[in-house]
C-alpha cells in the first residue's frame, strides 16, 4: 500500500476545528483508533447475537449524534478517511448473511427491502441523514445451512449480493460454512475461502473481496493461507482479516496497525455503551478527522507512534 500523505503536524490544543452540530468540538487526531462494530443477527428478541430492528435503528442516531460517521473497510485499510472535520469514522460490519440483515417482502407482485431489516434500516437512515455516510461490509455464508446461506432467500441471492455492490457496501469472505480455521489443513482451509469466494462472484463477476472475518475468530495454523492463494483457478488475496473481538482498532497511520489482526467490537447494548462513553472520556484516545483524507493530522506529542513505512509523508508544522 502506498499512501501519498500529508501529515499536518499541529499542537491539539492550537487549532479547533469546525464540528458537529450540538457537541463539543474535537481537534483532529488521526491517530486516534476507530471502532469496527459488529453486528449478527437484526431480528427479535434482543439477544446475545441479536439486535432488534429499533434498537439498531437507534445505534445509527446514537453515533450520527456522537459524531460518528460511516466509511467502508476499504477506505479504512486505505488509510482514504474522508469524513468532515471534528467527526470519527466508524465500520459496520455483519456477519452470517442472517435473513434479517436484508430480506425482500413481496406486495402486489413487486419486492422491496424490507424496511426493518438491516440493509432497509441503513438505506431510510442514509436517505435522512446523507452526511452519516452509506457503508457497510456483509461478511456472508454461501453455503452455510437455513437460515444463513446468503439471507435465507434462495430467490433473491444474486439480486442481493448485486445490490450491495451497487451501492457501495461491501462484501466479505467468511468461508463456505463458517468453518472453524483452525481445525483444518491447508487444503480445507484454502478451498473454504475460495469456493466461498467463488459463490459470490457467481453472482457478482467482477466484485474484488478484500477482507475475510474469521469464523469464531479462529485463525488457521499459517495466517498465509488465509491471505491469499489459488485453488482451481480461483484467486484470492486479502487485505484485511477480521477478528471477533478485542475493542477499537488501532488508526490506519499507527505503527500498531495489523491489517492482519483488525479487531472488532461486538455491537451488543452494554458493550457498544461501555465504549462510546470510553471514548467520551477519553477523547484523545479517539480518532477525529481534519477533513481531508489527504492530510494525516497528529498531535505533536504523538508523532513517534506514526508508521514508520508510510515513506512519501511530508511533514507540515503549523
Ligand atoms: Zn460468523
């Protein structure tokens, strides 16, 4: 990855920029972490895995009005962060293509998205608040069992993977059958991660999957099969793996940047809470844009902790 950057190098307390409405304004940190945030299944009742419908209808407002705003996966990998000035970018992720991440209802011979499941809630939220973003990555199951096999809709599977590609969300390797990795040879391993890569590109020819989320978070024995490699005359490669847990991930400027080890929060009420009040308190620990993703803007004191392989920064001190 070659980043062509800038980096702003700025006293956090000289400049204040212009932020959300109704908070306090942030100074830009580029080097603060972000959450990755992750989602199972939107349905009822709210459960371990489960997020109802209105309850992740309200995590959109909670951090639209926290000042959060959406980028996809890639753009985070990118280091292409191009949210407004004083605002946090986020990740939604989903995982496990469950029926009430997007379904179709059917009426007087047409079909819609269903407006309570997850891609429905996302498409009314970004039609009312354009400036929250439109992104999010479906890490789906091609050939898991009922009711995980790519939304439970055997009719509307293509039209689905083709929407999301469409517009601008984001699909993602999760093996054929959510396999646990670590159980398998070389062989297994690559040929769960190719065959699903595979499936979806039936449906969606030209579509380049960039990352792959663990299933269980179960790393296979050699990290590199999972990377990249060939199998049949499928390519696949990687940017990005995906854990299932271990809290914010590090900023994609940060020496502790692992794009091979990206660690997720699980969406859950009390842990989606826990950190958005973490965050709340400790504001410079967060990541707040300067506005122009071709700018890295950093507080002075911590400019030892950039990566020390983003060669073409030039440094500006203001
Ligand atoms: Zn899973």
């Amino acid at each position: 990855m070659r980043l062509l950057l800038v980096v702003a190098l700025i006293l956090t307390a000289a400049l204040l920029v212009a932020s959300f409405a109704g908070a306090e304004p942030l100074p830009p940190n580029e080097l603060g972490r972000v959450m990755i945030l992750e989602y199972h299944k939107i349905d009822y009742p709210e459960a371990r895995w489960t997020r109802t419908p209105e309850n992740f209808r309200r995590d959109l407002e909670t951090l639209y009005a926290r000042g959060y705003r959406l980028i996809s996966l890639g753009d985070l990998i990118d280091g292409r962060i191009a949210v407004p000035a004083g605002t946090t970018p986020v990740v939604l992720t989903f995982d496990d293509s469950s029926p009430g991440q997007f379904r179709y209802l059917e009426a007087n011979g047409t079909a819609e998205i269903d407006p309570k499941s997850a891609v429905g809630i996302l498409e009314a939220f970004a039609d009312a608040r354009p400036d929250f973003g439109r992104a999010a990555v479906f890490f789906v199951l091609p050939a898991a069992d009922p009711p995980n096999r790519l939304f439970n809709q055997p009719a509307y599977e293509g039209r689905k993977l083709q929407y999301l590609a469409s517009r601008g969300y984001e699909i993602g390797n999760h093996t054929l059958w959510h396999a646990n990795l670590g159980k398998y040879d070389e062989t297994i391993v690559r040929g769960q991660i190719a065959s699903a890569q595979e499936w979806i590109q039936r449906h969606v020819p030209d579509y380049k999957i960039r990352a792959l989320a663990l299933p269980h978070g179960v790393y296979p024995k050699d990290v590199s099969w999972a990377l990249s490699g060939s199998v049949k005359g499928v390519t696949y490669s990687h940017d990005a793996i995906l854990q299932v847990s271990g809290g914010p991930a590090p900023s994609p400027f940060s020496r502790d940047w692992d794009a091979v080890r990206l660690p997720r929060i699980q969406a859950l009420e009390e842990e989606l809470r826990h950190w958005l009040v973490y965050f709340e308190r400790n504001p410079g620990e967060r990541f707040v844009s300067d506005g122009d993703p071709s700018v890295v803007t950093v507080p002075a004191t911590l400019r030892a902790r950039l990566r020390s392989d983003l060669r073409n920064l030039r440094v500006v001190e203001r």
